[in-house]
C-alpha cells in the first residue's frame, strides 16, 4: 500500500484530536475494504471445501494467530491487540463461511 500521496498526517505529526479523528477514520474505511477481500475467501473457501466439517480447522486456526502474532511483532503492534482480534475475527469468518456453505448445497 503506497502511503507517499495519503493526506493523512503522520500520527506522530498530530497535534489535534481532529487529525487523529481523521486517520482513524481514514484508516478504519482502509481496514473494511481488506476485511471484505478477506471475506471473499472465505467464500472461495465455502465453494472449495467438499466436507462441512472442514470448515472450523483448528490446526489452521493456531496457525493464523501464530503467524498474525509474528506479523505484530514485526510491525511495532501489540500481540494483545493483535491476537485477540484475529481470534474474533477468524470465528466471525468460520461463522460466515459455515451459512455460505450451507446455502451453496441447499437442496431446493
């Protein structure tokens, strides 16, 4: 993601709230587009998977998280931000994954 013509101030740059306001903004509209890619897999995912119970796969789960959590760390973010939020967010995505597929082998 090239951030050399974003607007946004720096937030180390910020001396108000109004500018912190507006790269949370900014930032959170940045965040809904990648979450919907994402969830756009996890309808690949819900067309791919033959086996219902393929859906929830722990092991892949911990994998995530492990990788997400040296993700943080690279990236200057807390891991007790981090983890907690994919956590949420992978079940958020098993949940939607798990009506999609049922509704692809709905039987009319």
């Amino acid at each position: 993601m090239d951030f050399s013509t974003d607007p946004r101030p720096a937030p180390a740059d910020c001396s108000t709230m109004a500018e912190v306001r507006v790269g949370v903004d900014a930032l959170d509209r940045l965040l809904v587009a990648v979450l919907a890619e994402r969830q756009r897999y996890m309808d690949a995912a819900a067309r791919i998977k033959t086996d219902r119970a393929a859906v929830r796969d722990s092991a892949r789960i911990e994998d995530v998280v492990a990788k997400v959590k040296a993700a943080a760390r690279a990236a200057g973010l807390s891991e007790e931000i981090a983890e907690p939020v994919w956590r949420t967010l992978i079940e958020g995505c098993i949940a939607y994954e798990f009506g999609v597929w049922d509704a692809r082998r709905q039987t009319v």
